[in-house]
C-alpha cells in the first residue's frame, strides 16, 4: 500500500504523513527528514546535499534515487506514505521502476492545496523537533511545554534552517518550476486526488480520508 503526498512546503505533508501512519499502521517516509538525517551524521551524502537544502534547492536526482531505494527496497512487505518524493519527473519515473520490479503499485497521490501566503506564514511559525522530527506550530499546533517536545521534553525545538522567509519563497518557486509538473503526470495516470489543506488539521485529515476511499485498512 503505497501513496505520496504531494504539495508546495507548509502545506501539511509532514503533519498528515504523521497521522495517516499512525491510524493506518502504514510508514511515514520523508525524504526530507533523511536527508537531514545524513547531514547531522555527517555522511558523504549528508556532506554532499548539505548545499541544496540550505538554499532551498532540491537534491539531484540520483542522490535522492539511491537513498530512497535502500530504504524502500528492505521493507517490502510494508506499507508506505511518501512525504516529499518524488520530486521531479524523473524521480517519478525512478520510483515507477523500484515498484514494478519489486511487483509493488503505486495506490495514489494526495496533493495538498494552500494558498501560497498561508503557508510562508505557516513556516515562519514551524518549530521542530530535531530528535524525533515532530512538527509544532507556534500559533496551530503549539505543544504543551513552549519551545520543547511533547514526546522529548528535554529536547529543546527549533527552527529548521531553510525556513526564513527569503528561502521559502525560493523553495515555492522550486516546487513551480520542478515539483508541479507531476501533478500533471500523474493525473493522466488517474492517481492524483486534490485535497484542501485549509482548516483544522483534523479537518483535512478527514478530507484525506474521504479522498482514499476505503482504499487503506
Ligand atoms: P522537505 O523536508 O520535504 O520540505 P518541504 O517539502 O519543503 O515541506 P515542508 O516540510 O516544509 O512542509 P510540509 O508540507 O511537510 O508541512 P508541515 O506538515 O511541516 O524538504 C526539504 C529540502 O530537502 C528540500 O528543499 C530539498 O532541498 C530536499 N529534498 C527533500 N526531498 C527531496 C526530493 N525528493 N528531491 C530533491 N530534494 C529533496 O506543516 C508546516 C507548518 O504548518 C507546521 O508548523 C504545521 O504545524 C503547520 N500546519 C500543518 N497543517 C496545518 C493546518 N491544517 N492548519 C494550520 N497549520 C498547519
């Protein structure tokens, strides 16, 4: 059972992954996260994408591509949510490749849709937590001790580094110019189902819901 989760930064794809997998007992996979991940152990990927993501451009493909299939490729019983990938058409086509010759199908892509001020404001109050990756917003979803974790609460949140507003908007403009033309690609392929990420984040929780369909267990 496999379904990615498409949409602009700040829309609340990290949040829904969050929740879906807990309720469907499916993985959260962020590529994201990882790739933060191999920065702070300081790995040669982690040294080599260190550059993209702090200027807010996206991680070349066959980097992404290899990380992506190590993880997918020793879980194959699991049911995944892809947070973040694919990216770009070729990371589409990559991950079409893994899945069929793994005898896997892709279920569907979820596009988030925000308006673009809602999420630059959205970012500007993002806190996380950098041991477990949880996302808290100091004005939607504050946790309940300020500035710490709700599940680590020695760890101190903070604010990641490509979120002041000069590199969102770049990041927005990337997702333009690299990321949406999936949206396209993928609706020919009858996967795409458009969900509106305004409202409470239960509220378009349940909106994904309806959108699947009855489609996970
Ligand atoms: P990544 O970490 O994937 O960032 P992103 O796609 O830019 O998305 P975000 O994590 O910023 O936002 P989100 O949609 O998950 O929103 P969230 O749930 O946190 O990628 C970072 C970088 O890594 C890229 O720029 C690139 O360099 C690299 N990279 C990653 N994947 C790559 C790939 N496949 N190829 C190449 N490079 C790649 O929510 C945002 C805020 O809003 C939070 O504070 C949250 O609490 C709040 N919120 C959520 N829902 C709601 C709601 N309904 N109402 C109010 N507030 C809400």
């Amino acid at each position: 059972m496999i379904f990615v989760l498409l949409g602009p930064p700040g829309v609340g794809k990290g949040t829904q992954a969050r929740l879906l997998a807990q309720r469907h007992n499916l993985e959260a996979v962020s590529t994201g996260d990882m790739i933060r991940a191999e920065v702070a152990l300081g790995t040669p990927l982690g040294l080599s994408a260190r550059a993209y993501i702090d200027a807010g451009n996206l991680v070349p493909d066959d980097l992404i591509l290899q990380m992506v299939e190590g993880r997918l490729q020793n879980r194959l019983a699991a049911g995944f949510l892809l947070d973040g990938f694919p990216r770009t058409v070729p990371q589409a086509e990559g991950l079409t490749a893994l899945l069929a010759r793994t005898g896997r199908q892709l279920r569907g892509v979820l596009q988030i849709v925000v308006p673009e001020e809602r999420v630059v404001e959205r970012l500007g109050h993002r806190r996380v937590c950098p041991e477990c990756n949880r996302v808290y917003n100091l004005e939607s979803q504050p946790s309940a001790v300020p500035g710490r974790c709700d599940d680590h609460p020695g760890v101190p949140l903070v604010l990641r580094s490509d979120d002041d507003p000069v590199t969102v908007r770049h990041r927005i403009r990337v997702y333009h110019q690299q990321t949406e033309p999936l949206v396209a690609w993928y609706r020919e392929r009858g996967l795409l189902r458009e969900i509106d990420g305004l409202g409470e984040v239960d509220d378009v929780a349940g909106r994904i819901e309806a959108a699947l369909d009855g489609a996970v267990p």
